[in-house]
C-alpha cells in the first residue's frame, strides 16, 4: 500500500524539527507529530557546542545568544580552561532556539501534526502510527524523536535497562537576568553535584544543575558561595535575578539495545542518553538526524546502525568515565588533574567542540 506520507517524525523538539528540516532538504516531504506548542522549553545548560553551531548556521539559522569561547573546570581556587581552538560554540535560550528552528520548518511548509503517538504497529512496507486525538497515519519510516523518555523507543522494544535507582542522575535549570562574567560554559564541581552555567545573551545567564535525584538548588548554591555570589541569591538561595521557574529533567541515563527496528529509526536522546556532563546532547542529535535521513535516502537503514555508532562512540566512552568518576571517591580529583594535565583536558574539550 501507499503510506500517507514517506516519512513520519515523533517528537518535534529541537533534535526531530532539524530532522525534519535535513527531510525536507533531501526531498523526503515529512511531518512532525508533536503535543506541545511551539516554542518548548526544557531544562537543558543550552550550551551549543562548536560542530552543534555550526549546524544551525548551515541550516541558516542565528538564533540570538552569547558566543562561547571555551570551558573552565572550578572547584574552590582551581580553575582547568580551555579555549576552543578552531570555532565558537553558542549558548542560546531553549525558546529561542526552538523557536528559530520552528520558524524555518513552518517556512518550508513542513506540517506539524498535534497529538502524542501512543501505537506504532510495523508492517513490511509501512508503518502505521496513532494515539489519543490522533487520527491513525501510515508512514514509509518513521523517526523516534521523543526525548529521554521515548514512547516509540519502548514501543518497538529497543530499550534496555537503565541503572540502579541509587545511581541515576537528574538535571535542573534556572535563568537569571545578569550579565555573563565569561564567555566560557563554566562547570562548577561541588562536593555532590555540578553547577554548568551558560552565558545566553547580554543580559542572561542560565544555571543547569546536575546530581542525584532531590538535589536541591539552594542546598547546592549554600556549597559554592562564589557563585551564589555572581548570582547574588541569598541564603535561601533566591535571587531578584531569577526569571521563570526551576525545570528538571531525568533520569538522565537511558540505554537501547538498537536505534533501528524495521522502518523505525531513533535520533536524539531517544536513540540513548549518557549524562549532560559534557554538554554534547544537541550535537550529537544533530549529527544523528542527518545520519538517519541520509540512510533512508538511500534505502540502508541499518547504514544508521553503523553511523550511530560511530557518532556517539566517545561520548559513551568520555562521558560514562567522567560520570563514574564523579560518582567515586575520584570526584575531588578531576578538577586538580585537569589543571596539572591541560594537554590531557584540553584534547579532550577539542573532541566536545567538534
Ligand atoms: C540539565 C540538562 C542540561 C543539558 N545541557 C546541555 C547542553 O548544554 N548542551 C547540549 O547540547 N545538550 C544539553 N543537554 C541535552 C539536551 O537537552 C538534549 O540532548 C536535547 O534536548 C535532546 O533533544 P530531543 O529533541 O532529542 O529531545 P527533547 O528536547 O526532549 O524533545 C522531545 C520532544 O518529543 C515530544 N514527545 C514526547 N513524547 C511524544 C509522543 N509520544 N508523541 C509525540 N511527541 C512526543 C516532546 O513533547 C518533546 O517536544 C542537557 C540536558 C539536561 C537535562
């Protein structure tokens, strides 16, 4: 049978709109199915790393935010920074990149559908799609794009078990209308837990907080009064620079067995997910967009597979020792071995911006 469209992409976050827009580019005519109203927010350190940045450019988009130079490791009075050597990254506000990209796909004509895929039933030559208020879609492939707790991915059975519940690790974040006092993604390492600030634009500065499940802002911000300082919060941790809520998001570790089942293909954090620690979760979805789309070009879904691999190969390697590290008595001695080993710390930064 003729599907209703070639291609279909659940999730319309920034991951599966570039996606669509990578799609559209190759001639593929897709649609998006997404529940929320553009533009989302998510708590994310909205930090775009250098090869992420330069995507959203080829793509033709400059979304506002402050340009990052480097990132610096502090714990106390010591302080590991590198500069990018080749390129700038970027740090924009969530809305503000959801928004340019929606922008541009809504240009392109491409349809965003409302609704939430709640069914996916795979055929030989189609798949077929549907949910709550969601008039059923067949499609010739779909893309999962729908985040860190993917329905597709546990749909078609390509999820595996995460960690123990002891270990999980969650995510917040918070905005502040402060001028940034650098112009590096500053990583922040107190005894539990990591602060990853991010300048986005003149007069705004985003705070990603990263540890066990309960951390709580204010108990970590009394731990680093430095920065509680630059933020100027007070003992309870408020500051009359906070603007909108504290967002979290998590578990952040989330396995699959495989990113391809038939004619469904994974991208994003969906495709897996290691830790926000070294800020590549865009980067890496970017790169996993394009890799998917050019497979189903042409007609090599597994070619994905392969690609995916190699895409994500040193962020599950880097990240997964850098997090086990920051979950042992190791922790308190990243941040010194960074400063007495830059060639070893900057190479790696260098692996992050590409
Ligand atoms: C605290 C924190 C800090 C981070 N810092 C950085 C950073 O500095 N730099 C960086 O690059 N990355 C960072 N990341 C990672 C980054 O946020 C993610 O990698 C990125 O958001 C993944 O985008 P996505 O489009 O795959 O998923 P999402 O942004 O989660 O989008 C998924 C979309 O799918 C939709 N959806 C869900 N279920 C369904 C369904 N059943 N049907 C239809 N649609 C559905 C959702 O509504 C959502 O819009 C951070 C993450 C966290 C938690």
């Amino acid at each position: 049978m003729a599907p209703d469209v070639p291609l279909a992409i659940v999730g319309g976050g920034p991951v599966g709109l570039v996606c669509a827009l990578f799609a559209s580019e190759a001639g593929l005519d897709p649609v998006v199915i997404e529940p929320r109203t553009a533009p989302i927010d998510k708590a994310c350190g909205e930090g775009l790393m250098p090869g992420a940045w330069r995507l959203v450019r080829e793509l033709g988009l400059e979304p506002a935010g402050a340009d990052l130079r480097g990132v610096v490791y502090v714990q106390g009075d010591a302080r590991a920074e590198h500069r990018f050597r080749r390129a700038t990254g970027r740090g924009v506000a969530r809305v503000e990149l959801h928004a340019a990209v929606a922008a541009r796909v809504a240009e392109r004509g491409i349809q965003v559908i409302p609704g939430r895929v709640d069914a996916v039933e795979r055929h030989d030559d189609h798949v077929t799609l549907s949910g709550p208020g969601l008039d059923p879609l067949t499609a010739g492939h779909v893309i999962g794009a729908d985040g860190l707790h993917s329905r597709v991915r546990e749909l078609v059975g390509l999820g595996a078990r995460g960690q123990q519940a002891s270990a999980r690790r969650f995510g917040l974040r918070r905005h502040y209308t402060l001028a940034p006092w650098t112009d590096n993604i500053e990583v922040r390492w107190t005894p539990n837990a990591e602060f990853y600030v991010t300048p986005l634009g003149p007069e705004l500065i985003g705070v990603a907080l990263l540890g066990r499940r309960g951390t709580d802002f204010a108990t970590v911000l009394a731990d680093e009064p430095e920065l509680a300082a630059l933020l100027r919060a007070d003992a309870a941790g408020d500051s009359p620079a906070q603007v909108g809520g504290v967002r979290g998001a998590g578990p952040l570790l989330q396995r699959t067995t495989a990113r391809t089942a038939g004619r469904v293909l994974l991208v994003g954090d969906a495709s897996g997910y290691v830790d926000a620690l070294t800020g590549e979760g865009l980067r890496l979805g970017f790169a996993q967009a394009k890799a998917a789309i050019a497979a189903i070009v042409a007609g090599d879904v597994r070619r994905y597979e392969r690609e995916w691999l190699s895409i994500t190969r040193d962020f599950r390697a880097l990240t997964s020792a850098l997090v086990l590290a920051a979950r042992s008595p190791l922790r308190r001695a990243i941040v010194p071995a960074a400063v007495r080993l830059p060639g070893v710390y900057g190479g790696i930064v260098e692996r992050l911006a590409r």
